[in-house]
C-alpha cells in the first residue's frame, strides 16, 4: 500500500479564476437579468400558472433564502399582463331578506361607478321627494280626496241633524263627538223646562232621542271605513307620486347598465322598494325633524358596499397574505354597538385575501397558515367549493345562537401559491388526503449550482446583477471571485455553488457599506473578506471558549506525542446559521471477552441511532477481518470522552475504529492527527458533512499552542472535492506546517497514525509480523489462546 502523502494546498480551496474564462476586467461582466440554476422551479411555476384547469395551484419547496418570493414575484408579474383585470365585487340589500346580502359582480370599474350612481340617487332623492309631495298638483289632488270624505262626513251629519230637528231634537257636535238634547222652536230646552213637562211627553223625547242615537252610532260606524278608504287613496296618491318621480331619477341610471342584467334586477329591486317605503325621503327641514342626509342609517338600504374594486388594476391582481389567519383568508363580517347591542348589515361586510386575489394569484407562507386555527380547512373548503363563503368561526364551530347576516357566496377563480419547506410537503401529500388534489404543481428549487468555468462567469453576471438592482458598489473582479469562493464554502462543496441568495444578498449590502465607509470607489476582495471574516466573528464566541477550555488543558486534547487507544475525532456543532468544528477525544479499552463491543454512550441514553449503526458497523469489521477462523475473544469499549450531551452520526466511525485497533494491539497513535470519517464493514472510508469547519477546528487548536509541522487531519478521500478550507490553513498547508491526508481505508490511517505499514495478508490470510494488522492478528489469537486455556482449566 502505497505511503499517503498531504494534499496539495491548491486542493485544499477550490479558488475562482474568472480569468480562466477570459475576463480580465469586472467591467466586461454583463449582468444576469434571469433565475439563476432554477431550470426545474421555474417549469413547474410555469405549468401552475398557465394551466387552466382545477387543482393546479403551486407548492413553492426549499430551504429559506432560496428567492422563492423573488422568483414567483417575477415570474406572476410577466403572467398577470395577459390576463384581464378580474370584475368588481359588490354586496347589495336583498330587499326580500334583511339578514341576506346579495352579491353583485361587475366588469373592472364599474363598481365605483355603481357606489357613486346610487350614492348621487339617494341625494337626489333627498331633494326631489319632498318638492314632489309640496307641488301644487300633489297638494290639489290631496285637497280633492280630503275633501270628498269631509264631504261624506258632513252629509251624514246633516242628514241625522236635519231628522232630529223635525222630530224635536237638537243634534250637537262637541269636541268629543255628537250628543242629543230636546228643543223647542229651535232652541235647547234647559233642564227645569225639560222637567216640568208632563212625564208622557218627557217618555217619549226620551224614546226618540234613544232612536236618533242607533241611528247616528249606525252613521258614525261607516265613518273608519271612509278613513282607511282615504288613507289607501292617499296611498295610491304617494304611491303614484313616488313613482313617477323615481322612475325619472332612475331612467338614465337604468341605461347606464343595460349591458349587466344582475345590475338592471337590482335597480329594478331599488325602485320598487323606494315606491313602497320611500317615506324617509320626505322629511324637509324646517318641520321640526332632523333634516336627513345621504349617509343616514335610514337609507344603508340602498347603499352598495364595493368590497372588491380593480378599477386601477392592468392585469391580474397577485396578493401576498403575510398573516393568513381564517379572517384574513375568508373576510369577516364587522358588528356596530348601538345602544347596548350589536347590530350589522351589509355594508359591514370586509373582504379577505380570497376576495382581493380572485380573478388572480395568492400567495401564501404554509408554516404560518398552518399555525392559524381553521385557516388551512377554510382554504380547502373555498378551494374544493370554487366560491367563497363568508361565515364567522362561531357559526362554523355551531357556537352562535344568534341571527347573523348571510353574505351570499362569490364564484372563486384564482390560484393559490404556497411557500414551504420540503418536509411540510411531503408530510402534507402523506397525511392530507386533500392536499395532493389541490396543489398538484410541485416547484423544487435547487439547493445549490454545479461549479465550472462556464457557471462560475454565469454565478458572477448573476451577483453584477444583484448588486445592480440593490444599488451597491460595483465588485472588482477579485471581489467577484471571492464571492464565488465563499458561495460554494456555503455549499460544503468546492465543486458546487450555493444558491441561497439570502445570504449572498447579505454579503453583498455588508461588503458594500465596508466599501462605502472607507471610501472606496468599487467593492474590493478585501472587503469582502472583511464581511466574511465578521460574520463568523458575530457567532463565534461558543468556539472560542471551547478553545480556551482546550488550550489551558480543561478539555483533554493533545495535539502531540502518542497515546494508547485514544484518538482526537472532530465534531461539528450548528448554532443557528453558524457552523464550527472542535476536536473531541475519543477513546477504547480492550480486554477479554465475549466478543463484543460496549457503546458508552449508547448504553447512558446519550447517543442516536445513527451512531450506534456506526459502533455495530466496527464490531462488524473486526469480526469480518480479524475473527472469519476462530472466535473473537475479546470485550471492548468506546466513549467520546468529556461529552455531556447527545452524540449523533457516524462520522466519528472512522477515529472510533482506529483508537479501537490501537488498544486491541497495543499500538500507541500519533496525537498530532486528528481523524473524521465514516467507515464501513469493510474498512472503506466513506465522506462526511461539515469537513472544513472540522479541519479548520483542529487547526485553530493546533496554531494556539504552535504550528510544528508534525499535526494534520486525516479526511475521506471521497470528501476531497469539498475542500474549501479557510486561507490561513490553505497557508500553512503550503509551507508544510500543517497537513491534511485523504484516505479511502482504513489501514491508510492507520498506517498515518501508527508511522507503521498496515501490512498485505499472504496466500492463508497471515499479515507480516511488525505491521500494523500482523499485531493485530498476533494479539487476537494471544487473546484466543488464554481463552481456551481457561475453558480447559475450568474443565479439569
């Protein structure tokens, strides 16, 4: 097996050579006026939003500071040109049903127009009502039917007062109605002449005047049939009134909306109810009422509530729903305190985002529509229905008793757009038997840009264009590859580029405003390394305190001299967007034994799952390798030594392995190598996440106490292409004061840790004594041997 030599520095960081594609100057850089590597996104937006037919409304998935916002924002402002602004919409009284309202769609304007010409009705009317039932003609004709049944009234009264005068009676008409008294020669006889006639006489004046009185009760019976008779003419005659005169006011209103027959019904609903109930127009000031006005309560009635008006709108309309709570997305109906109660009608209806956004898109954030009680089931329900109803969460949950109004349903025809993450999608289609019927139209942004020449100039024309539209400095060339060296730092990968323009849009503004206060003319790449260097620097205090713990010997980490059965691993840690590595001991014990191999930290609770699939992968390969012709009898231990929280994953796997084979042969290991890996059962080194932040970890450790030429970091070789190492180690690496070695198997590191070779088995498996494997066979088959002389010692 060949010696594994460092890595070449110009391996350890992938630069960026824009000059390489024929760019000498950032001037020459044309911008990037496109998305940038959203190939696939950009065809599933472009199928959600021109498909016509139901269902297909869009999932935008992917991480947060992909541009999903921009890229739906770009791709609905090219879209929504072609399409017609969407009609107004518009609640009216249903004159049938007070607690109803009745929906009315009109063409884009038309609703203002509609509020303005009915608005202007009522004010005409409040001018032209009273002046109508004030005309001379109105007041003739009232004078004529009032004088007619005065006439009635009259006759018959005369007609009783002339029959009790020849029968020697005087009919009188008091204040309180009609009563009889006896006379003589026209005059009413006092009470003592009436007395002092004979008792016959006085008998029958008092039978006659009993006759008289049925008779007159009889007449003034006919009398409240001749007043309602009045009241029903006077009716007729407001009725013809407010007739003629409303259908003057409403003729040219009509004409105005011949071409809307929903409109025309309406009007038509308006007409009949103001000649039946037009009495609140006829209130005048000066006859001791409030003189009325066109915002009374009285006249709501006839008011039209625009609750949708696209009157400025030249396409589409695409609403952005940033609080998608059950009110917002449906509307609400709003409530008036008067005196003491809550009342409401239709002008009190509002719309939500399901209104502003019909006839277009709506844009809508999933996490937070899933954090809002019932919004996600009334966005289904409007979404399946194709209409939306406007109920108040009382009455949904059957929680009102009380009579609320009925807002009639708006036919929906628009797109919704949700903006999510990748696993609220899938758990979504698993768990939502809805869900994949309604957002059929997938968009799976891409995380990252596969680097080359070719797409390194593309990422710099896209990064001239970012800064363009941001207005920022202009970016020397030098900047610019820089910028491409960070991106695909970002990415944990030297042969791809990060996509997450968050990111890059905040390392562009910081860069700019460090530019801009030294007075720079143009960003520069030290600028840029600035920025860089201070983001890390914000979050980095947690790093550097476990360093200090390192370097004053708190945390036991040696970076030289040998160690039996201990290995420095590199861990990684995330706190929010800030990742660091830091070295941890690892450490083995090996004993007689049974053949199997204790996970510390799996037995105390304190590691996952994928970590203990690394340890059994370890026991697996001893057994495989050293144990496939006799037992292997040995036990064995392994922990991360000063660890107090969870260890997960199985990029350790490799460190453990090793401080393992060190203790088995008691071979003594190199403490100025750190070791990351994972490996498999049959010792292949396989790649980890997090590589650079691990070496940069150990190297950090290893600069405090001083760079000696001796320490490095061993590494998959697979994760060679990862490599985006920090400038200070690519240095050092160069000038051989720090190494770092990509192995793909386990000997290799062994043999790096050891400084011996790991050794070639011959024809019956037998390694060569002194190496590596040889000392391993050799003790196994010690520790076989003691094994079964104590089995025979226990037999005898």
């Amino acid at each position: 097996m060949n010696p594994v030599k460092p890595l070449p520095a110009e391996a350890l960081h992938h630069a960026c050579d824009l000059a390489a594609a024929g760019i000498a100057s950032a001037d020459q850089i044309e911008p990037l006026d496109a998305p940038l590597g959203q190939e696939r996104a950009l065809a599933a937006i472009e199928l959600g939003v021109g498909m016509p037919h139901e269902g297909y409304n869009l999932y935008l998935m992917g991480s947060v500071g992909l541009g999903k916002h921009a890229l739906i924002d770009r791709t609905l402002e090219q879209h929504h040109r072609n399409v017609p602004a969407p009609s107004d919409w518009c609640y009216v009284a249903d004159f049938g049903a007070p607690s109803r309202a009745t929906a009315l769609g009109v063409p884009a304007g038309r609703g203002r127009h509609l509020r303005a010409d009915m608005h202007q009705l009522v004010d005409d009317l409040m001018t032209a009502v009273p002046a109508a039932f004030q005309s001379q003609d109105y007041n003739a004709r009232a004078e004529a039917i009032q004088q007619e049944f005065k006439a009635r009234e009259d006759a018959a009264s005369g007609e009783m007062a002339r029959r009790a005068s020849e029968l020697g009676i005087a009919l009188i008409h008091t204040p309180s109605g009609f009563t009889m008294a006896p006379a003589r020669d026209g005059e009413i006889m006092g009470p003592e002449e009436f007395n002092a006639l004979p008792q016959e006489e006085k008998q029958r004046i008092s039978g006659v005047i009993d006759d008289l009185r049925r008779d007159l009760r009889a007449a003034l019976a006919e009398i409240p049939s001749w007043q309602r008779e009045m009241r029903r003419r006077f009716k007729e005659l407001d009725r013809a009134t407010m007739e003629t005169m409303v259908a003057a006011l409403m003729a040219e209103l009509e004409s105005a909306y011949t071409d809307l027959p929903d409109v025309l019904d309406y009007l038509g609903a308006v007409k009949r109810d103001l000649i039946e109930n037009g009495e609140g127009f006829r209130q005048v000031e000066g006859d001791g009422s409030k003189t009325p006005r066109p915002d009374d309560a009285a006249f709501t009635r006839y008011r039209v509530n625009l609750l949708v008006d696209n009157a400025d709108r030249d396409g589409a309309p695409i609403v952005y729903e940033d609080n998608p709570t059950y009110v917002n997305l449906v509307g609400r109906v709003e409530h008036i305190a008067r005196f003491g109660t809550l009342t409401t009608d239709f002008t009190l209806v509002k719309p939500g985002a399901l209104h502003r956004a019909n006839g277009g898109f709506l844009v809508l954030d999933a996490l937070r529509l899933f954090a809002s009680p019932f919004a996600w089931d009334a966005l289904k329900r409007v979404l399946r229905s194709r209409e939306i109803r406007i109920e108040s969460l009382e009455r949904t949950l059957s929680l009102a008793g009380t009579t609320s109004l009925e807002p009639e349903s708006i036919p929906l025809d628009l797109k919704v757009i949700l903006v999510g993450d990748r696993l609220l999608y899938y758990l979504l289609n698993a768990y939502d038997p809805d869900f994949r019927g309604l957002f059929k139209v997938a968009a799976d942004f891409s995380e990252e840009l596969p680097r080359s020449p070719a797409n390194d100039l593309l990422y710099s024309r896209f990064v001239v264009a970012l800064g363009a539209r941001e207005r920022l400095l202009p970016l020397e060339l030098r900047a610019l590859e820089r910028v491409i060296e960070e991106s695909a730092r970002r990415a944990n990968d030297g042969e791809r580029l990060s996509l997450h323009l968050g990111d890059l849009s905040d390392l562009l503004r910081e860069s700019d405003h460090v530019a801009r206060r030294a007075a720079a003319e143009a960003i520069e790449r030290t600028h840029v390394q600035v920025v860089i260097d201070a983001q890390r620097r914000r979050l980095d205090q947690l790093r550097e305190h476990i360093q200090q713990d390192i370097v004053r010997g708190t945390l036991l980490i040696d970076t030289d001299g040998v160690q039996l059965g201990r290995v420095n691993g590199l861990s990684v840690m995330q706190l929010g967007n800030h990742t660091f590595g830091a070295p941890v001991r690892i450490s083995a014990t090996a004993r007689l034994g049974n053949g199997e191999v204790v996970d510390i930290q799996r037995e105390v609770d304190q590691a996952g799952p994928i970590h203990a699939k690394g340890v059994f992968i370890l026991a697996a390969y001893l057994g495989r390798r050293y144990a496939r012709f006799q037992p292997l009898c040995l036990s064995a231990s392994l922990v991360f030594e000063q660890t107090y929280g969870s260890v997960e994953g199985d990029s350790a796997s490799l460190a453990e392995l090793c401080a393992l084979l060190s203790a088995i042969a008691d071979l003594p290991i190199r403490q100025s190598l750190a070791v990351t890996g994972s490996v498999n059962q049959h010792g292949e080194v396989q790649a980890i996440g997090g590589i650079n932040e691990k070496i940069e970890g150990f190297f950090d450790v290893c600069a405090a106490r001083g760079l000696t030429g001796e320490q490095g970091v061993i590494i998959p070789k697979s994760n060679r292409k990862h490599l985006m190492l920090r400038h200070d180690v690519v240095e050092a690496a160069g000038q051989g004061r720090f190494g770092i070695y990509a192995v793909g198997h386990a000997d290799q590191a062994m043999e790096l840790l050891t400084g011996q070779p790991a050794g070639v088995p011959d024809q019956q498996g037998a390694y060569p004594p002194g190496s590596v494997n040889g000392q391993l066979q050799q003790r196994l088959a010690e520790l076989y041997l003691i094994r079964q002389q104590i089995s025979m010692t226990g037999r005898e």
